[in-house]
C-alpha cells in the first residue's frame, strides 16, 4: 500500500489566480509519471482543475483530455500552455489605454479615481490601494510612493480620501450593468448574484464596468483581445474586498469581505497582469475537443463540460491508459465569482453552466465526497477495467482527505497505494478501476480494524504523530477493506460524517494518548500509552539516512535528497519537507542560491570520530580532575562515595539517540553533541512533546565546544560544575563564559 510522494519544486513564479487554483509544484506530475512511460500515452483528467498538470503531462509526451466545466479555469489553463508574449500582452494595454473617455484617454481616467495627496508635500499622486475598514465603513489608510518628495509607505486618509470613495455607489448605472449581466431582474439568481458583487468596493465595480463597456464597444483582434481579458481577469481578482489586510486569506473559500482589505488601484492592477501572464511557451499543441476525431486528441485537448457528458460522447476513453486528476477544493468564493467573471467577459449564456454555484453558500465535506463520486462513477463506467487512476492532492487536511478517498472509492476504484506528507499536505493515492467487479458484502466499518490501523502507524513511527497522518492510516484501510456504506442518500447522515466521528470516538479509548493541550481531536499529536520500542523513532531514521547520502555523495541537490528520502520512507511514513531541509542545514552547506548542498567538513566521518574520542578525553580529565571516580565505557560516567550521585555523559555525533532514557538516567544523564545539531534539537522539540518534556525535566545537552571550554577553565569545582555546565545550552548560539 506504499508509495513514495513525488517531491516538486516549491520555489514556482506566481501564476494567474493561483490563489484559487490548486498549489500544485512544478515537477510533481513529471515524477508521478516516471516509470509509467513510453507505456502511458494517452491521459485523462475528469477535474481539470489545475493547469500545471496538464503542462507537465504534456511535456512529458503524453496526449491528455481535461474537462473543465468552469470557463475561467478553461481560459486560464489555455492561456498557461499557450502564453501571451509580453509584446501582445503591452499591446492589449497600449490599446486599452488609448480607448478615449470623457475628452481624455481611459488610462489616465481610471487612474484618477485613486488620486489623492501626499501626506508630506501635498502634491497630487496616485495610490497604489486604499485599506478599508468595514466597521469604519471607508478607507482608513492609502499607500503609494510620491514622485514629488519620494515618501513612500502608509499614510492616514483625509476627508478628501473619504469622499471620493464614498462617491461611487452599488446602485450606480454601473452597478447595475455588473449584476444584469449574470442575472437580468425577475431572475431567482438575481439575489445571490448582489451577494457575489457585494466583495467589491463601489469605485472598483465602476472602473471595471467603465472598461469592459469601452472593450465591447472596441474593434479589437481576436488575440489581442484574448490577451485584454488575461488582464482583466487579473483585475477583477484584485480589486476585491478579499484581498485581508495586513494579512490574512491568502487562499480564500468563502465570499466574505475582510475586517480590513486592500481596495487596490484597478489601473496598477491590469499593469501587474503583465508579469502573471507572460509566461515561458513551452510550445505545447492545445485545441478543443472535436468530437469527429474520435476522441484523439494531440497535445492538450480541452473539453468544455463536465465529465459526465464527455462520458456520453463516442469513442471518448478509447486508448486512455491513464486517469490523473487534482480534485477540486470546495471554494465558494472562487466558483461564485467565475460565475460573476465569466458573465463580465463572454455574457450571461457563457455563465449558465455555472450559475447554479451561486446558490449554495456553503459546501461540507459528505456534500464534496458525493459531488466526487457522481463525476467519477459515471468516468468508471466508461474506463477499462484494471487500468490505473492516481489522484494527487495537494492541500490534504484530513476534511478534504476522507471527501476525496469516500468519493473515489464509491465511485467503484480502489486504493493500490498512498503516501502523506503531513505538514505540507500532500498527498497522492494510486487507484485501480474495479467498477462493476462483486465485492463482499459490506458489513459497516468495525472499530478494531480503525484501531489497529492507527496503532500500526504509531508503531511504525516509534513516535507520536499528528491526527492527519492517523486519520489517513484510518482511512486507508477502509478503503483497503471496500466497506464503505454504500447508502449514499440516506437523509440522516452522510456516511463519510458518522466515519470520522468514528475515527476520533476509537482515538479517545486506550491504547492512544492525546498529547495535546487543547480539545480539538485534530490538535496536537497523538502516541500509545504503552508504545512499543523496537524501531528507532522515524526522525531518527530520516536523520541517519540523510547524513549517510551527505557522506556517500559529498554533494547534493537538495529536491533530489528529498526525493530519495521520500522513497526511503514512503506512503505514512513520508517525512516532512520542514525535518528533511533541517538535517541539511545541520550537515551540509547551501551553494549560494542554488538548491545544491555539501557535506561540511566537520561532518567528515573521520573528524567526527577524531571528535568524539576527544570528548570522550577531555571529560575523563575533567571529572578525575574535579575529583570524580570516572568510568570511561560507553558512557563517560562520573561518581562520587553517595549512590545515585554523580554525572553520566553520552557522546554523539547526531541528534537522533533513540529512544528517551529510563527515568533513573535522567536526572544525571547529559548528551555531548556537535553545536551544528542545536538546530535539529529545536525542530524536534517542537514537535515532539515527549522529547520537550524530557529536557524540560532536567535531562541535558551540550556541545562539544562547550566541553572544550569547561576543561580549558581553571576555577571550575565539582560543587559549581552543574551552573557551569548550564551556561551554553543547545539552543544558544554562542556565549562567552563569564568571568569569576
């Protein structure tokens, strides 16, 4: 059932509404199809929610169908694999710029409405966006850069400030023209089309309305015009109220104006267009779906529907060797203003297919599952049977995680194999199509089979873990076990909701401790109260492993690293990306910008172990010099006439010592380590409140250089020995002795 996670790029250029688009990272589906080609030639994506899949499907030489029902995400992810080059795109803004209005030109017009005054000199200058304050009702702040005086940053706003944005209200002509064109009055939407316009300020509905009147009313060429609505797309994102400031939803899911947000200047806006849509052509075929080719397609074929009709059309899944699809996150907002965004650019009729997200305001996780299951049952029917599906997301909180694995699984697949990598959400599953095969009677899920699934995994990672990582060990063996109830419709509960209460009531029963403060079952982390001992704790491991290719290899890309971890330690036991970067950082330095580490010389093996007989030496000297009875075994332990009494001294070369130490070592056991590991000792003690409540009880550790500086002091004594050895903790950088 395990897999290795494909590890991408995280470092990606911003792309048009990439914060409604999945955050997938470049070269992740590259790496999920390695090995899979020259086998796999033909590709279909039922969700055709993110363009960055089917770039790479593309580049890696498949044929790949998407069907994409949403218009926006249609002319985003044509426009991702066909780009503008800058040259069309300044040529769409040129001529935008040049429309006339009202005697003068429409660039200087739009800009006009977020003039103002410098706070310094006075002098007229152009905002780059105003803060707005709900409960104040207006714009409290302004920035922008005055070429007059050169202050730049926030200022206070003015009464001017005030009544210009006042001026433009939601009743406006504007206004008006914004909602008739989604939902023309005596339309049921018509109310929920006000609420979608109601995130925009007054001023920003009517730059944008002024501007797509005069584009309608302009003789523009079919690419250029294309290109001109690149750019207001753009626009319409920004000028929203679900920008938060100073921070705050950078991904949002629900059409709710911020406390505070930034009404940003719709002029500047078009301009940053620029750098979102030229993007790099990497020369790929797209077109639309011709259902006269018999469903071959070359390239990039973009279906304009949803699935479930593609599924109708004739000789649609001939040849398709492979199912790959991101499933789409339930956003409110985002498929409530494509609604909004798709009327504004292509008419009324354009946003019928869409229009009914309007209506529903929110979206629960047994709704999402069964949406996943409808478009997939009917892709099931049609799709060989055996033939593989993989299923890549990659903002898996455990809501999302149990919606897609029930939807999937009811759709008739079944899970091959999964992998989860927990801080980052990310997770990918490996399906095979067995819809219409007979399966044993699904009998309900029983409790012992959740609880020795996540007791496995406890297992396995002899340490404690985050509810996400036990919730898919959970949820992966239902799917293993295909007992998923299969009454769909039942009008009391959502199986996948009585599921996860299941999950959480089986995680508040021995043998699982909850390490956490709060109430939250998905809080904190999770351990046996009984854990068993016999693997090394997975940090441990994860450790090792990555000072082991330092030393074989010297030198390393880090994603590649990352990569070969990843398939050291694959499905649940993937390790974060976080733990990964700082066991580099603790044995290998960083090559400038470039992603390429190498081992420190310190970190030689033959210097470390130079180190450590060194230690070993120095605290011999040290204790007999204090007057100390000093073994020097394993341990370097000192001893004095009283029992119990004395100092024990463990040396290592890592952070990773396995497990904790007997409650009798604690109170006088002290690890030696190098000072490059203080960092790794902090990452593990926030995450694992074992390890922090045993340096909390006493236990130390300190560094090699502060041994060095201990044997090398004079007025130590073996009654201030202890002070003394507290002065340099491991988290400290590097503090100087104080004189006695």
């Amino acid at each position: 059932m395990n897999v290795a996670l494909p590890v991408g790029n995280s470092e990606v250029r911003p792309n048009p509404l990439e914060r409604f688009l999945p955050p997938l990272e470049e070269g992740v589906v590259l790496r999920l199809l390695e090995g899979k080609l020259p086998r796999v030639r033909r590709v279909f994506d039922p969700f055709g929610t993110s363009p960055q899949l089917a770039l790479e499907c593309a580049l890696a030489g498949c044929e790949i169908t998407l069907a994409i029902n949403n218009p926006i995400t249609r002319f985003v992810t044509r426009y991702t694999l066909q780009p503008f080059s800058v040259a069309e795109l300044q040529a769409a803004l040129a001529h935008l710029a040049a429309i006339p209005k009202d005697e003068t030109r429409l660039e200087p017009f739009i800009i006009d409405l977020y003039r103002s005054r410098c706070a310094r000199c006075g002098e007229i200058v152009d905002v780059e966006y105003f803060i707005w304050d709900k409960e104040l009702g207006g714009p409290s702040h302004k920035v922008y850069s005055c070429e007059h005086c050169s202050h730049a940053g926030e200022s206070i706003t003015t009464e001017e400030d005030w009544d210009n944005a006042l001026d433009y209200s939601r009743s406006s002509m504007q206004a008006a023209v914004a909602l008739d064109s989604l939902a023309p009055p005596g339309d049921p939407d018509r109310k929920h089309a006000e609420a979608a316009l109601s995130v925009y300020p007054g001023r920003a509905i009517f730059a944008l309305i002024t501007i797509l009147n005069k584009v309608a009313q302009a003789n523009i060429e079919a690419r250029t015009l294309a290109a001109t609505q690149a750019l207001l797309l753009t626009a319409f994102d920004a000028a929203n109220a679900l920008w938060s400031y100073p921070e705050g939803r950078t991904r949002p899911r629900q059409l709710i104006a911020s406390s505070r947000y930034r009404e940003f200047n719709v002029w500047r806006a078009l301009e940053r267009g620029l750098d979102q849509w030229a993007m790099h052509d990497e020369g790929v075929d797209v077109h639309e779906w011709d259902s006269t080719r018999q469903g071959r397609a070359s390239g990039v074929c973009l279906y304009p529907g949803p699935a479930r009709d593609l599924c109708r059309e004739q000789h649609a899944f001939d040849g398709i060797d492979l199912i790959l699809t991101i499933p789409p996150r339930p956003n409110q907002a985002f498929w409530t203003l494509s609604a909004l965004w798709t009327a504004w650019l292509w008419g009324r009729d354009a946003a019928a297919p869409i229009k009914v997200a309007l209506r529903r305001r929110r979206y629960d996780w047994g709704w999402h599952a069964t949406a996943i299951r409808t478009v997939l049952r009917s892709v099931a029917d049609c799709y060989p049977q055996s033939h593989p599906a993989i299923v890549y997301i990659p903002e898996a909180e455990p809501g999302f995680v149990a919606a897609t694995m029930a939807g999937v699984e009811g759709a008739g697949f079944k899970l091959s194999g999964c992998a989860l990598r927990s801080d980052d959400q990310q997770l990918v599953g490996q399906w095979v199509n067995e819809r219409g095969e007979q399966h044993a009677s699904r009998r309900g899920i029983e409790n012992v089979e959740l609880r020795r699934a996540m007791q496995e995994l406890l297992v396995e990672h002899a340490q404690p873990a985050p509810y996400s990582c036990l919730h898919a060990a959970a949820w992966t063996r239902i799917t293993e076990l295909r007992q998923l109830d299969q009454d769909w419709t039942a009008p009391q509960r959502h199986p996948m909701q009585s599921l996860v209460d299941q999950i959480e009531q089986v995680l508040q029963r021995q043998p699982f401790e909850h390490l956490s403060r709060g109430s939250e079952p998905e809080s904190g982390v999770y351990d046996l109260k009984q854990p068993d001992v016999a693997e090394d704790p997975l940090l441990d491991r994860v450790e090792w492993c990555i000072l082991g290719q330092l030393r074989d290899q010297r030198q390393v890309r880090g994603r590649e690293l990352d990569q070969a971890v990843c398939e050291q330690f694959p499905g649940l036991l993937t390790p974060d990306r976080r733990w990964v970067y700082a066991c580099l950082q603790s044995y290998a330095l960083k090559i400038a910008d470039a992603d390429i580490w190498h081992l420190r010389a310190e970190d030689d093996p033959e210097l470390r172990k130079a180190d450590c007989v060194e230690m070993q030496a120095l605290l011999v000297e040290l204790g007999r010099r204090l007057g100390f009875e000093v073994d020097a075994g394993e341990r370097v332990i000192w001893q004095t006439g009283e029992a119990g009494a004395g100092h024990a001294f463990e040396i290592r070369e890592t952070a990773g010592w396995g497990h904790l130490p007997q409650p009798a070592d604690q109170e006088r056991l002290t690890f030696v380590v190098p000072g490059g590991r203080a960092g790794l000792i902090a990452e593990r003690t926030r995450r694992d409140p074992h390890f922090k409540a045993w340096l909390e009880s006493g236990l130390r550790v300190i560094k090699f250089r502060h041994v060095r500086r201990l044997a090398a002091e004079t007025t130590i004594t073996m009654a201030n020995f202890k002070e003394r050895m507290a002065i340099d903790p491991p988290e400290h950088e590097d503090p100087q002795l104080p004189l006695l």
